[in-house]
C-alpha cells in the first residue's frame, strides 16, 4: 500500500466516524420533539398552568440540545485534530 493510498483510507475513516459521532443529534431531535409534544398537551389540557410547563420546556430542551452539541464538537474534533 502507497502512502498516498494510506492517507486516502485515513481520511475515508475519519469521515465516516466524524458521521457516526453525529448520529447522537437524533436522539436529540427526537427527545426535543417529544418534549414539545408533551409540553402543548399539557398546555391544552390546562392552560391555566402554560407558564410553568412551558418554563420546564424550554430547560428540558436546552439539556436535550446540548447533547446534539458534544456529538458536534466531538465530530469536529474527529475531523480536523484526529
């Protein structure tokens, strides 16, 4: 195997595991929609109680957004230090 093939293959690898550090954004997507759909159902269900839930919310989503965060960074590291 040439050293230009090598650094090919490498660099084929690294792309593909930069993409499977990104599959984490899925469970991300997913749990945000989740938590949305759950939020709009209590709010229908009592109004009266919007301003807490959708407080709740919005916490809960940014927790569930930072992972789609680390699973980014991971990947850019991937990429360009590895």
């Amino acid at each position: 195997m040439t050293p230009e093939v090598a650094t090919i293959i490498a660099g084929a690898v690294r792309a593909l595991a930069a993409g499977l550090a990104m599959l984490g954004t899925f469970g991300a997507g997913l749990g945000i929609g989740i938590l949305g759909w759950g939020a709009v159902q209590g709010i229908a269900r009592n109004p009266d109680a919007a301003g807490m839930i959708q407080t709740n919310m919005i916490l809960a989503i940014a927790f569930a957004e930072a992972v789609a965060i680390y699973a980014l960074v991971v990947a850019m590291l991937i990429l360009f230090v590895g």
